[in-house]
C-alpha cells in the first residue's frame, strides 16, 4: 500500500507584529550585518524614541524571534536578510472594498519572504488615496516554488484575481482603448463602468537587481468589474494609449509566475557573462 504524501504547505510560517516591531527587527537586521538596503514594506525611516523601541523589543521576546533587546535569533535574522537584500522582488498592491495593500516578496535560494500591510482608502476621481495605515505587518516565509501561492493570499478575494495560472489568447483584442481626450461617457459598457467605478484593482512589479548587472523591471496592471478582470497597458507614442483589454482568470498568476522565471534567466545569464 502506497503512503499518501501530504501536501507542502503554501506558507511556512506566518507571524502578525507591529509595524514599530518590524521596523526595529529590519534596522537590527540590517545594523548587524552591515546592509545598507531601502527600507521594506511598513518599515518606518524615522528612529522609534526609546519608550516604543522597548515595546517593540518586549514584542519580538513574545513572538520567540527575540531574547532580548538589541537581539535577533538567528534564523529570523537570516529571513528578513533575505528580504532585504533578494536580487528579485515582488511588490504587490491592491485595492478593494475600501481596502489598499501593500505585499513586498523578496526572493533568493528557494525561499521567500513576504511582508504585508493593510491601508485604509477612499476613491478620489478616478483614482484611490490611502488615508490610513494599520499598525499591524503579516510576515510570512515560504518555499519560492509557492510563489503564487503566497501572492494570491494577499490580494483581493476575488476568483478572477486568485485563480490558478491560464494565459491569454494571443489574439485578445482590447476592449477599449482611452487616449488623452477620450470621454468616458463615450465607452461600450461594462468598460465604461470599470473606468468610473472599479470594483478592484492590482498592480505587479518584480524587479530582479543584483552587483554589476543593470536593474529589470516588470511590471503589470488589472482591474475587475463585476466578475471581469482587465488588463490595463499602456502605449507610449506620441499620442499615449491606455488599453483595457478583458483576460481570463488566471492571467494574474500567468503573468507574474513569467516574470519570476524571467527574471532569474537574468540572473543566471548575468552570473554566467561574471564566471567568464
């Protein structure tokens, strides 16, 4: 008799800290082994004043990541380093039912580490304004091979926006094109309701950067209406385009999960063109 394997689990561990706890946990990280990175999603530039760092280091002793303050255990130390210093990221964004996110994924050696935050948003025109943080990060560590997996989690609760990977077809045709005068009124439905009222919204960017190699960007847009996703890309000539164009569900995690394997055939090329 054959023993069934059990299924990997998509996120290896997951922890909910203060956005204070993950700033200190990112400047202790980066004090002690000498990085000098941008600060990651929900880190705050500013130094907390002495009595919030005690707080934030008497949470980080409850959450077993460390023993003390001006203390990191070790493997926490190594996975927010990854996070800091992986030659691709992800950054996802998203509204939704008055919802923003912001995901930030770093990826190295078969790992990742993403870290999470909410927004408080409000429609201003045709566009969305965050009006408030939460204090609060989700921070996860997953196998890189669950990538999708570990976005989808953190975007909208959409079917159209988590489904599995399916391409689309290559002869998709856009179901509007808006250019610089272009009057909404004017647009077939249901594009025209997407433009004035959207139910949510995506964007996508994994940027792959590593010493003596120019930085890559891709990036990706979509938004949903009643059930639909679009693809939202832009033609720069010198009259501007912005296509919608209506793909299948799945198209999200499509695209990224190409993004992701392109942008380590970069690396790899790029560390073979250094080994010659």
């Amino acid at each position: 008799m054959t023993a069934t394997v059990p299924e990997r689990p998509i996120i290896l561990r997951r922890v909910q800290m203060s956005a204070a706890a993950w700033a200190l946990l990112c400047e202790s990280t980066s004090a002690t082994l000498g990085l000098h990175n941008e600060q990651p999603a929900g880190a705050q530039a500013a130094p907390l004043e002495e009595e919030a760092a005690a707080a934030a280091w008497a949470e980080l002793n409850s959450l077993d990541i460390s023993p003390g303050p001006g203390e990191v255990k070790r493997q926490w130390m190594g996975a927010v380093a990854l996070l800091l210093t992986a030659p691709i990221t992800v950054t996802a964004r998203a509204t939704y039912n008055g919802v923003s996110t912001t995901s930030v994924l770093g990826l190295r050696a078969g790992r990742g580490l993403a870290a999470h935050q909410r927004h408080l948003s409000e429609r201003a025109g045709q566009g969305t304004v965050i009006t408030g943080s939460e204090d609060s990060m989700e921070i996860t560590l997953f196998d890189e091979e669950n990538v999708w997996g570990a976005a989808a989690r953190l975007l909208p609760p959409l079917d159209v926006v988590r489904a599995a990977a399916k391409a689309a077809p290559l002869d998709a045709k856009p179901a509007a094109v808006l250019g610089a005068g272009t009057d909404p009124a004017t647009l077939p439905e249901p594009v025209a309701s997407l433009v004035n009222d959207e139910d949510a919204n995506i964007t996508l960017s994994v940027v792959t950067a590593m010493q003596g190699m120019p930085t890559r960007i891709w990036a990706g847009m979509w938004s949903v209406k009643d059930d639909r996703l679009y693809s939202v890309t832009t033609r720069v000539s010198e009259t501007p385009e912005l296509r919608l164009t209506e793909v299948p569900a799945g198209h999200i995690a499509n695209e990224l999960v190409f993004a992701v394997v392109g942008a380590h055939d970069a690396l790899a090329a790029a560390q073979k063109e250094e080994a010659k």
